[in-house]
C-alpha cells in the first residue's frame, strides 16, 4: 500500500522567541502594528506538509511518496529525502523557480507568526495525480490552490480515499469551495483554529462535517484531540513528551499517525493515539525532521503511554 501526499515540500527557517507574543502587542494598537522579536535560536530545517508528513511515515515503516513543486535551490533537500529512503519520484524540479520558503517564529506558548513565499509550490497543479501507480490513500495538504483542488479531483475521479488536510491553505478557499472538497473528501483533518475557521465558513458545525466524511479530526494542542467518527467523539488525550522544544510539524507527524491507522484499517482510538504519539514525540526535537525512532521503540513508547500493547 501507497499513500500519495500531495503539498508543499519547503525549506523552513524557524526561529524560538523566549516570550510570550502577548506581552508584546497590544489589542488597542494591533491596526498600527511595529513590533521586533529578539530570536537568539534560529535553524533551517527541511519541512513542507507533503515532506514531513512522508518522512513520519518512513519512520513508522509505510510508503508515503511526497508529489509536489520544488524550485532550482532543491538538491540539499533532495540528498535528505533520498537518504531517508523516501520516494521522489513525484517530485517536480522547476528551474525558473525557488523551492517554497517559510519563515517562522515561535513563542514558548506554541503560538507561531509565519512568513510564507510559494515559489515553485504555486504551480503545483502541474502534477497530476498518478491513477496507476499503486495509489491506496491520497491526502491534499496545503499546496498551491490550483493544485489542491485539482488533486482533490482527480482522488475523487480515480476512487482513491483521501484525506483533506487544509492547513495553513485554508483562507485560500471560500465556504463554496469548502463544502465542495468536504463532500469529495473521505477525512477531514483540522487544527482547533482551522477547524473554527471552517466552520465558519461552511457553516456547519462538527457534527455537520462529520457526516459528510468518514471522519472529521480536530487537534487541540496540549488538550489533545477529537475525532468524529460514525455519530461518535473519540476523546485522544495527550502524551507528556520527553521536552517541549518547538511546536512546528507536530500537526503534520500527528497526521502520519492518522494515516498510518487508515493503511492499517486499525479502529479509531488506536489510530488517533498513534498519533497524539506521533505529535508528543516530535515536539521534543527541533526541526520537523530531526526525530528518529524505530518501530520497536515505537511500541514500547505506545505501551509505557497508554497501557496497552499496539
């Protein structure tokens, strides 16, 4: 079994401000905004939806092949993904164009202020997706617009279940639009702020959304997640990870877990556990592909969390 992760493969600069965003700007001046944050960590990691994703995949043993647009500045990040045994064979080199940069910097409450240049990411729809490779699941992550909808197209046409990951790219897309990809889509996956934002936009609430997919999952950080599944609420709760050192890319090793439990065809609350796992285990490492486990391992953390062999 393949799944096919379609979004963006990007360089991500993230930097770790020791404060609180808060203490910094002020409700009442927020529309004559002039504020500078001292960052004295700052890394640049390999990231992208469609990247971290595929990689925490490798990492729990599944093929999950990354399809996206990258620019003529890819190689570094080319050599990483080949090391790492994870396929490129849906990659797409632009020579006329940057691979996509993010530019981020977080606050010691998870909260984060991103910087975003597309580059080669905006032409993603010219990837199409490949209905006779082996395909078994699909997932639209945030990618250049064109390239979301017609992926999420051409998942639907071919039969593939797929699960749609708005992301970041959802203020890209209007509430025609979003009840459009919720009703060809087979999962939703959601932030607790995306998943207001989208249901404000389509106006229907969780339990609208629920059942118009095969489940509907809403993370909420430290207070752990949900999914909406067959008129049912799976409460996940958290793992305490090992360090909290940056937030960034958790959301996406938690959707690695997700996708897991789907090849797998493993119930609800295995799958959502996996990945709250999967989440814990990445916030204690900085970067979004700089954790590194075994399956064995794997499992003894998964027993030692919740009590329970997987």
């Amino acid at each position: 079994m393949t799944a096919l992760v379609c979004g963006s493969l990007a360089f991500d600069t993230v930097m770790v401000f020791p404060g609180h965003f808060r203490e910094h700007i002020l409700a009442d001046r927020i529309h004559m905004l002039n504020v500078s944050f001292l960052v004295p960590s700052m890394r640049r990691n390999f990231g992208g939806c469609a990247g971290n994703i595929a990689y925490n995949l490798m990492l729990l043993g599944e093929k999950g092949a990354p399809m996206g647009t990258v620019g003529h500045d890819f190689e570094p990040y080319r050599r990483w993904l080949k090391a790492c045994a994870v396929s490129l064979d849906y990659v797409r080199e632009l020579d006329d164009e940057f691979t996509a940069q993010a530019f981020i910097t977080t606050d010691i409450d998870d909260n984060q202020i991103t910087a975003f240049h597309p580059g080669a990411m905006s032409q993603s729809h010219l990837n199409a997706v490949p209905t006779a490779a082996g395909v078994t699941l699909g997932v639209v992550a945030p990618d250049g617009r064109d390239g979301m909808v017609a992926h999420a197209l051409q998942f639907a046409a071919a039969g593939i279940p797929w699960l749609f990951d708005p992301g970041q790219g959802l203020p890209m897309f209007d509430g025609e639009a979003l009840r459009d990809l919720i009703g060809k889509a087979t999962w939703v996956a959601v932030n607790d702020y995306e998943g207001q934002m989208l249901q404000e936009r389509t106006g229907w609430g969780p339990e609208e959304i629920a059942k118009r997919v095969r489940a509907y999952i809403v993370t909420k950080g430290a207070e752990g997640s949900v999914i909406h599944a067959g008129g049912r609420q799976y409460a996940i709760p958290t793992v305490k990870p090992e360090a909290v050192k940056d937030p960034t890319g958790c959301g996406d090793a938690y959707r690695a877990g997700l996708i897991f439990g789907l090849m797998n065809e493993l119930d609800w609350e295995t799958t959502g556990r996996i990945a709250s796992l999967m989440g814990s285990i990445k916030i204690a490492h900085s970067g979004t592909q700089n954790h590194r486990f075994d399956m064995n391992e794997f499992k003894q953390r998964f027993s030692a969390a919740y009590g329970r062999e997987l």
